[in-house]
C-alpha cells in the first residue's frame, strides 16, 4: 500500500493501485457504486478490480508527470461476497451520529473509487475506462469530482490538511498492522460529502471564522486550544487515547462546487489504521465534547453523505481474479 523507492518512483512508473501515500494532487474523482446483486456482476467486479493497477499503467504512461493513481475501498455489505473472507476487524457500515443540532447521515455504496492525479483529463480518462469495464455490473451511487484550491484551501479559505501525519508517520498511521494480520497493509476509508453555505459564513468576521477553525486564516497559525467552553475544529478533530497517545488519519480532503448551481463544498476522505479513531472524530464533532459542544463548523457545512469502507492490499486485490 506504500511506495517503496521514495518520492523518486512517481517519477519513474505510474503509481500502482491501492497506494494509500500517494501524493496529494491538483485533481481527483471520489466515485461511490452499488454493485448488481448477482454472480455474473460479481465475477465482472472482480475481474476489474483484480486489474486495476493494469489499468491505472494503461492511462498513466501517457504522462509520467501526471502522477495517476486509483484506491479502491469496499464497503461490508459486499466484502465477504466479493473477496471470499471473513471482515476486517473493525469493518462496518457507517453508523449515524445524531448530534443536538446536526446529524452524520449514513448513505449506502459498495465501492469507492479514489482516482487522483495531476491532471483532469487524466481522471476523466480513467473513470471513463472504469465503468466502461465494469459496464451494468455496477450503479454510479455519487460522484464528485474535486480540485486544489489555491495553496490548498478549502471554500471556507482555510489551508485544509496541515495534520496530516510526516512521511516517517504515515504508514502506522493509515495502515493495518499486526493486530489484524490477515488484513496487514489494508486501510479504513470514511467518505462524507459536506456542503458549505458561503454565503452565511463569509457573514461571519474572520476573527470569529479563525476561533470556529482553530487557526489563522491568512497565514494557517494554529491557536491555542480553549481550555474551558466551546472547542474549535481544529481542537475536535484532535483524538488523543486513554493513554494520551495522539493518532493521526490521513486526509486526502478536496473542495469541489459548481457557481451555477450555487453548490459549494468539501469532500472528506480519511485514511485510517483503526476505524475508531475516525468515528471517535466524528462523535466530537456532531455531539460535542462535552455533550452540547458540537464543532460550529456544522453550522455553515452539512453533511450530505456517510459511507464506510476497507481499501484491501494490493495483493487481495489482485487474487480477486484467480
């Protein structure tokens, strides 16, 4: 799930598939499919999916640069079904959080397609090839195709990403070890699509704007955390252990929107070695800690989507066509 040759191997081969530390790109599409309930689009799936990296080769040699690559995750509903196995440890549906004012909707998907590169045509390219191949095996469910905004900002104006764990991090943080050994190198994916009012949040000073995020706006300084009341974002997002243990998730997050429409949002996507510590996140957030408390952010971004899933390693994927 982790290059092996460092930063220089985007340079040298597209990026193979399931490579969780890929880097993060100026484009992306997160594509959600239900899959047909039956053996035939079963069989079709698994024939794809077992050859994704051949095809993320096929569409990536056209332009090195472009850096391509492709992460499929699979949601519990199909996993034993499709791989032949027993569930990843932690592995379920996503569960609605209910909070006081806001609720963490959970919404149905089979599959996650997380398609990133350089280039747009480049993800065009690919989602195209995919669903051609996986033809009416599958029903698109949601499909968002995101863009770097600026130096990495989201449409709030704010840098978006900064927690993001160091190179030297990254691996035990968003990839299964030994305590699932059968499911070692897989990682848990949790995908919500927020939708942001600008219009109501660009009311908001930017020095009310900076306490909701936790940060200056401008320069991306963190603040310090309040030590009584109201919590920032920045703060909620934070998850600490019993043991005072900070873990981290990997957020590969996107803005994406369409002026005509007036739809303006983010899409979330986070990477993770346990499932908790997203879910953890998310309680904090729509529930508030404490109780009551809840991350003003969701005053101004609702959540439109909620789905849970397991990006396998490369080489369970790759027996799904034996």
């Amino acid at each position: 799930m982790t290059s092996d040759t460092g930063d220089h191997a985007w340079q040298r081969v597209p990026i193979d598939a399931q490579s969780v530390d890929a880097p993060l790109s100026r484009s992306a599409v997160f594509l959600v499919v239900s899959v047909a309930d039956s053996d035939e689009a079963f069989s079709t799936v698994k024939d794809v999916l077992s050859d994704l990296s051949g095809l993320v080769k096929t569409v990536g040699f056209r332009d090195l640069n472009a850096h391509l690559s492709c992460n499929v995750a699979i949601g519990a509903g199909i996993w034993t079904r499709l791989t032949g196995r027993g569930l990843p440890r932690e592995l379920h549906p996503f569960a609605e959080i209910r909070g006081p004012v806001h609720t963490a909707v959970s919404t149905p998907g089979d599959l996650l397609f997380h398609i990133r590169a350089e280039r747009g045509d480049f993800t065009f390219e690919f989602e195209r090839l995919l669903l051609d191949a996986l033809g009416d095996s599958v029903q698109v469910v949601d499909e968002v195709t995101g863009f770097r905004y600026f130096d990495s900002r989201d449409l709030l104006g704010f840098v978006d990403g900064t927690a993001n764990p160091a190179d030297g991090e990254m691996a035990s943080s968003t990839l299964v070890g030994d305590e699932d050994p059968e499911f070692a190198g897989g990682s848990y994916v949790v995908v919500q699509k927020y939708l942001h009012d600008l219009t109501k949040w660009g009311a908001l000073p930017t020095p009310a704007q900076e306490g909701v995020i936790g940060r200056t706006k401008l320069d991306n300084v963190e603040l310090d955390d309040a030590e009584y009341g109201q919590k920032s974002h920045k703060t909620l997002a934070t998850i600490t252990d019993e043991a005072g243990v900070e873990h981290d998730i990997l957020r590969d997050n996107m803005p994406f929107g369409r002026v005509g429409h007036g739809e303006f949002g983010t899409y979330f996507i986070g990477y993770s070695r346990a499932l908790w510590v997203i879910e953890r996140m998310l309680q904090r957030m729509f529930v508030g800690d404490p109780e009551g408390s809840y991350d003003r952010i969701l005053d101004f971004s609702t959540a439109a989507t909620g789905t849970t899933f397991f990006a396998p390693p490369r080489a369970i994927l790759n027996a799904l066509g034996d």
